[in-house]
C-alpha cells in the first residue's frame, strides 16, 4: 500500500490530550508548538519506507531520533509516540 507522506503532512492534527502524553512518553516538557514542530520535522524527515498501515493507524517509525509516530489514517489525529528500543531500531533498519 502506497502512503502519502504529504497527505499526512497537510493534514495531521492533535487534541490537548495528546501534547501532555506525548511529554510523559518521551519524558520532555515541550511547547504544544516545539511538539508539533517536532513532529512535522520527524515525518518529513523519513522515508517512505518507514511508514506503515496496519488497521486504522499509519506508524512511522524513524530511526534516527528513536521515535515512532501512530496516527489515525482516518482523521490524521496523532495518537502517542513511543520512543524505539535499540533492538526494534535495528529490526527497522534492517527491513
């Protein structure tokens, strides 16, 4: 399945929820703009690839910063982020 990465892009969106679990996940205390910023860079940032669809979520996972990203493929809503292990990195890396 073809993603389109600038889809996501044009139409990502957050609740107030998200921001404050985002912090928590990633143990930072940022901005609701530093996050978004953030997190638009991320997805910009990797490659195609990376991105996945398994039932209603994309993931994006990029190596680079650690970070995987769910979000709704319906709404775009982003979901959380988890930060990657060193064992799931290198698993992504080597697909």
């Amino acid at each position: 399945m073809n993603i389109d990465k600038t889809k996501i892009l044009n139409n990502i969106c957050y609740t107030e929820l998200v921001y404050n679990r985002i912090n928590k996940k990633l143990k930072s205390n940022l901005t609701k703009s530093e996050i978004e910023t953030m997190l638009f860079d991320i997805i910009n940032e990797t490659r195609e690839k990376f991105f996945q669809k398994i039932g209603k979520n994309f993931y994006i996972s990029n190596t680079e910063n650690n970070i995987r990203i769910t979000i709704n493929s319906y709404t775009y809503r982003i979901i959380t982020v988890d930060r990657i292990t060193k064992i799931e990195n290198k698993l992504i890396k080597d697909k």
